[in-house]
C-alpha cells in the first residue's frame, strides 16, 4: 500500500525533528568545547604571570637549612661554643668550628612555638623566652651523655647535648625547676631521676607553667 499523505507528512516532521535534535546537540558539543579551550588558555595566563612560590617552611626549618649543618665529627664533650641563637625553648644552634649546628637539649622537652605541624602550645612563648634569656649570645660547655648507649645525634640529625651555663648551672635543669619544661623521659638519660624528681617538685608548688595548669584542674 502507498502511504497516505498523513503518513507522508508525519515522516517529513520526524525528519525535521531529528535533523534539528542534531544540529543541537552538535551546538552543545561545540560550546563546551568552547568553554574547556577557554578556561584552559586562563589557566595558561595565570600560570605564566604567577612567580612560583617557594614552599614556607616553619621559623626553625629555614634557619636549619640555610645556617647549621651535620658536622662530620661531633665537638668535643667539654669544649665551649656561642649560642648562635634559640630555636625553642629546648633547640638552639652553636657555633663551632664546622658552622652552625642545631642541638637539642638532653632530657627536657618545651611546649611548641615552631613546630610545622602544630599550633603553638601553652606557656610555648614564655620558655622560648626564657631560653634565650639565658642562652642566646652566651658561650656555653656541651656535655654528653656519659652513657655509651646514648646516641650522640638524634633522628632528625641534631646534636644531643647538656648544656653547661656559664655560671656552671645546668640548663635543662634550671628550666625544669622554673616551670618552663618537662622532664622528657621517651629516652632514658643519665640525669632522668634528678630531672623527674625536680619537675615533681615543680609541680607540687605550681612553678611556671604549672601554676595555670593546677589553677585550671582545680576549677573543673
């Protein structure tokens, strides 16, 4: 049978129907085409009149890595070196004759004021201070730990050392009995009970640090 003039019709409008889904469809394509060349030429400006940045390292990495260096031998336990200046209140650099050389302080930890990691923790601050009070600028005696199991240098490359004031006093101490740091036990030393025994001592009569601490146990 011949189609019917309706039949005919209806075939010429689904036809057109088709042709004109397709021409949209082709317009959809292109236009997002369109918009993925654009923004990819945007990204290609801004990337090309933006200067790279550098990575931001925290206070005590970028002085680490522009100002102290490993030694290839360790100082001398007795010899005197400068405090060329205090990361925190348990991490200073010295002066030797190899450069500057970052040491961390046997047996005591502060809370954290350079930390890349971590906010600055309570009573930070003031043990920074404190330390560079005591030790920046001055020449101090290194002493080690007189335990040969005892590493001379620590994981992160820094020098493990007491430090001897120069009025004879030893630092560590000096900071535990004033509240400003803890005695760090994580690692057995030779001075741990004396240090633990003065942080107790500290505690008990809310020295430093401690003072708050107590106050704040005490109201909750």
């Amino acid at each position: 049978m011949r189609p019917t003039a309706l039949e005919r019709m209806n075939s010429r409008i689904s036809h057109v129907i088709v042709l004109i889904l397709a021409v949209l469809a082709a317009g959809v394509v292109f236009s997002v085409l369109q918009v993925i060349s654009l923004n990819d030429r945007i990204q290609k400006l801004e990337n090309s009149a933006t200067p790279r940045q550098e990575p931001i390292l925290s206070d005590s990495q970028s002085y680490v890595h522009s100002n102290s260096t490993k030694p290839s031998t360790a100082p001398q336990d007795g010899t005197k070196h400068q405090v060329s200046r205090v990361v925190d209140g348990d991490t200073v650099v010295l002066d030797t004759d190899d450069g500057g050389v970052k040491t961390r302080i046997i047996g005591i930890d502060t809370p954290e004021t350079v930390h890349p990691s971590k906010p600055v923790e309570y009573w930070g601050p003031e043990a920074s201070a404190r330390a560079k009070e005591l030790l920046e600028g001055k020449t101090v005696k290194i002493h080690y730990d007189p335990d040969p199991a005892h590493d001379t240098w620590d994981k992160y490359g820094r020098l493990l050392v007491y430090l001897e004031l120069p009025d004879g006093r030893d630092f560590g101490l000096v900071m535990i009995r004033e509240g400003y740091a803890k005695a760090y036990t994580k690692y057995s030393f030779s001075r741990q009970e004396l240090y633990v025994s003065e942080m107790n001592r500290a505690i008990k009569a809310g020295v430093g640090m401690w003072d708050e601490l107590l106050i704040t146990a005490n109201l909750n």
